[in-house]
C-alpha cells in the first residue's frame, strides 16, 4: 500500500508544496491527480469532477481544461524542435492558424526566457533548460493548474534559481494553482503558500512554511534541517554490529 | 518443509501462468485501442507517411539485398537438381514459386521484425522511460492514436509492399543467373513462369501471408515497446522479445496458413 488514509486540500490559486523523503510516492500522488493511475479505494476530485469516474474522452477533456504537468525529465518529444515542442498543444488542441500559434509560442518561451532557443533540438538543451521549455509547454494552454514534479532536482543552483522564480512569478501573473512536489526544503519553502509533509503514506504534518518551522514533530525538524541521524535513524534496521560480526560467515548468509 | 517447498513451486507455476495470461489480455485490449485509433491518423496522413518512411523506405536495402541473393541462390541450387533430370528449363518455375509462395513473404517478415521491429520497440521503449508517453497523456493527447496507431498502420502497409518487392528483386537476381551464368534461353525463363504461375493461387496467396506476417509482427513490436518496463534492462528484453517471438509468429503462422491455402 502506497498511501492510506490520506486527506488534502489543494487550494486555487495558491503554491502547494507536497514534500517528503524519496520513495513515498509523491510522483505516484501527481499521477493519482492526472488520472495515470486508479485507487484502489478513494476519490480524488479536480475542478469539481472525480477524476477516476470520468470516461476516457471526459478525462482527457478535464486534462486540456484544468492540467498541465512538468515532468522531472522534462519529458519534451525528441523528435520536435524546441518551437515545434511548444506548439504541440496548441496544434493538437486548438485551431488557431499558424501565425496566431507562431506569436503564442514566442510569448511562452519569453515567459521561459529562451526565445533565442527556438531552433534547438532536445538533445542540444540542458537539464535546467529542458524543464523550461517543458515549462513553456505546459502552460501553452493556459492550464488552472499545474503539477511541478521534482523541478529543483539535479538542477545547478542558477537554474535553480531561475526555476524557483519562474514558479512563483508564473503563479502570480497568471494565478495559476501549482502543485509543487519536492524534497528541496528550501526552494520549496520559499515559494509555496501551504505545505503537506507525507511520509509512510500518510500526512505528517502540514501547514504554511512558517508553522512547519516551528513543528514540534522531531521527524518533521530532522527532516526540515537535513539532519543525519534523529528519529529517522542512520541505519537501516539490522542485527547489533557485534552480533553479526560473531556470527561468522552464516551469519552473513542469514 | 518439503511440502512448503513444493508449494513455493506450484506458486511460482501458478504466478507464472497467470501473468502470461495477464499479458495475452493486454495484448488484445492494446489492438482494440489502436483499432479506435485509426481514424485519428487517415486524418493525419503525414504522421503516416513519416512513418511509412521509418518503417518501409528505412528497410529496403537489406530486403534488396536479401532478395537479390536468395534469388541467385535459388536459382543455382535449383539448376544442379534439375539439370540431372534434364529439367533445367523449369529453373524459372522452381525460382518463382518458392518465392511467391514462401520464400518472399516469410523472409520479410523475419527481416521485418528484425529491422524495423526492433527499432519500434526500442522507439516506444525508450519514450515510454523518459516520461514522454506520460507527458503526452498529460497534454490530453492519446499516445495510443498519435505515437502507436501510425506506427502500426504503416508497418501493416510496409509489410506487403516490401514483400513484392523482395519478390520481384529475387526473380530478377534468378534471371541473371540462369540466362548469364547457366545458359539458359531468356525467353524459356520468362514463358515458363508465365504459362506456369497462377496470378490467385501463387502471388495473392503469397501477399496474403505478408499482410498476415506484417499485422503480427508489428503488433508484436509495438505492444512490447508500450508494455516493457522502462528500465535499460527492460528495454533490452523488449526488443529481444519483439525479434524472437515476431519471428516464431511468422514461422509458425506460415506453417498454418500454408496448409490452409493449399489444402494440404
């Protein structure tokens, strides 16, 4: 079981982060919300519709109406320019002529500042640069909401920062809900309005930056403060060193 | 303890068989979707024809190549047989026959699946592991009609196309050997071919099997790119799996489809 029992309002218009250790599933909870994947039990509501009651074509209709996603990879096809990357949605989804999409897309990539990279390939694009033009392309549509998954991770600290800013100023500008799953404690902190720390498949704690500071949660700190050892301890659940040293090699084998 | 042994094995048969099922059943419900998908790419032909590129026209040399040799072998095995009964003359009818029949459709479809099959697999593995099928998902695009469909429906076309191709490649390396190399008359060559080879019975029966050939083995090729597990590994045994079992699907269905169209 992945989660159990777990209970969260994401709020329009505002920054919620979801944080918590690798492996709890936070990638598994953004796919729940898109509709990639079924509860076995539970409901998951976006916009007003049970996202897991929904037949295919109405899913995919409150995907083009409400969602947009940022993958950690960034996800962007291969085999499409950065422009033509940008413009996939809007040819797929729209009917819009070209000039109108061609300005559109000029638009989203300055948003992204990357304007100038319209004529590169994927494979030409670094990591922080992919996720900008992912970023682009997802709000092509002008999505209600949009799901950030892991977007600090493995990101030198000036795409970071570039990241972080973009976040915010996009859910400024355009009032975008941004879900915002991460285990960056700072970049996260400084940008979202709500915080939800999940761990073993349930909430932890959650609260707005400032409150989780403040936790009195000896998990919720070490987690926080990037600590070694604490609640969550150092080892992984073993016999005592001196037992297992004693026991020779068949103690090895056990 | 040896009960429990015992157990743990007829488990593990038992988990076996019914993820192999599992897999049948998405296998099919994988077709019906890309049925559903069809209409979606005659409304966009240049998805298609992007494809009919990758698939076909990327192809075509080593079926060239392949047909040109396997006609001229044929044609020189054929020779040393007839020849001993003063048959030789026949050597286009022997050449022909087992091209159209067999020869032509069964090695473009093995060619097939090793060439482009492998490549959709690889193709679709890969975008499945770099989060771009999900990514399209997410932008409210069916991966299955806009990646899958035009994908399957060119190797559909491809197949029976290269097949003639290889067909036509392999008579013509025949004729080179038997009229240059053997002395046999140009005209004996073509007259018996043509007086001897029924356009039903021999060619569409033939074209037939490499529509059959070409349906399988890209289902084949596009199911396990979209259902490996997207990890190097995984990706590994998928193509693998897309060149042996596409393989042993052409074999075995030749086999079946030959005892039934010429009611052996």
């Amino acid at each position: 079981m992945i989660f159990n029992n777990i209970d969260m309002d994401i709020e329009r218009g505002k920054v919620t982060a979801i944080m918590g250790p690798s492996g709890t599933g936070k990638t598994t909870l953004l796919k729940l919300i898109g509709g990639q994947l079924k509860p076995d039990a539970g409901s998951v509501f976006v916009d007003g519709e049970n996202v897991h009651t929904l037949n295919q074509s109405a899913l995919y209709e409150l995907r083009r109406r409400t969602m947009g996603m940022l993958f950690q990879s960034g996800a962007l096809l291969t085999d499409l320019s950065v422009y033509d990357n940008v413009a996939f949605p809007l040819r797929e989804h729209t009917s819009l002529p070209e000039i109108a999409i061609h300005h559109l897309i000029l638009l989203k990539l300055e948003a992204v500042g990357l304007r100038g990279a319209r004529h590169l390939m994927p494979a030409e694009l670094s990591g922080g640069m992919a996720r900008r033009v992912a970023l682009a392309r997802a709000i092509a549509l002008d999505p209600q909401m949009i799901m950030f998954d892991e977007p600090f991770t493995g990101q030198d600290p000036i795409s970071m920062g570039v990241l972080v800013k973009l976040i915010r100023d996009m859910n400024r500008a355009l009032g975008m809900t941004s879900v915002v799953v991460s285990h960056d404690v700072d970049e996260t902190a400084s940008i979202s309005d709500y915080i939800y720390v999940i761990s073993d498949g349930q909430v932890v704690q959650s609260g707005t930056p400032d409150e989780l500071k403040h936790s009195s949660s000896a998990w919720v700190k070490q987690f926080l403060n990037g600590d070694a050892d604490g609640s969550v301890p150092f080892h992984y659940s073993a016999l005592p060193l001196m037992e297992d040293l004693m026991a020779g090699s068949r103690g090895a084998k056990s | 303890m040896i009960a429990d042994k015992y157990l743990g094995k007829l488990q593990q048969i038992g988990f076996k068989t019914l993820s192999r099922f599992a897999r049948v059943g998405r296998g099919s419900l994988f077709l019906w979707q890309i049925m559903t998908g069809l209409l979606y790419v005659i409304q966009r032909p240049k998805l298609l024809i992007r494809q009919l590129y990758y698939v076909g026209v990327q192809t075509l040399l080593i079926i060239l190549v392949a047909g040109l040799f396997i006609g001229m072998v044929l044609a020189l095995q054929s020779y040393i047989v007839l020849v001993d009964f003063g048959a030789e003359d026949s050597l286009s009818l022997m050449v022909s026959l087992s091209v159209l029949r067999e020869l032509g459709p069964v090695f473009t479809g093995l060619l097939f699946a090793g060439r482009a099959g492998s490549a959709l697999t690889a193709e679709i593995g890969l975008m499945k592991s770099t989060e771009q099928l999900s990514g399209m998902e997410m932008m409210a695009v069916n991966p299955m009609k806009y990646i899958i469909a035009p994908r399957f429906l060119a190797g559909v076309i491809a197949v029976p196309l290269l097949t003639s191709i290889f067909m036509a490649i392999a008579i013509l390396g025949g004729y080179f050997v038997a009229t240059e190399m053997l002395g046999i008359y140009e005209g004996v060559y073509w007259s018996q071919m043509q007086a001897n080879v029924d356009f039903y019975a021999d060619l569409m029966n033939g074209m037939i099997k490499s529509l059959v050939f070409g349906f399988v083995v890209v289902w084949i090729a596009v199911f396990e790119g979209y259902d490996c597990v997207p990890t190097s590994e995984g990706l590994g045994q998928a193509t693998t799996r897309t060149v042996v079992h596409g393989s042993l699907a052409v074999l075995g269905l030749d086999f079946i489809l030959t005892a039934l169209m010429f009611n052996v």
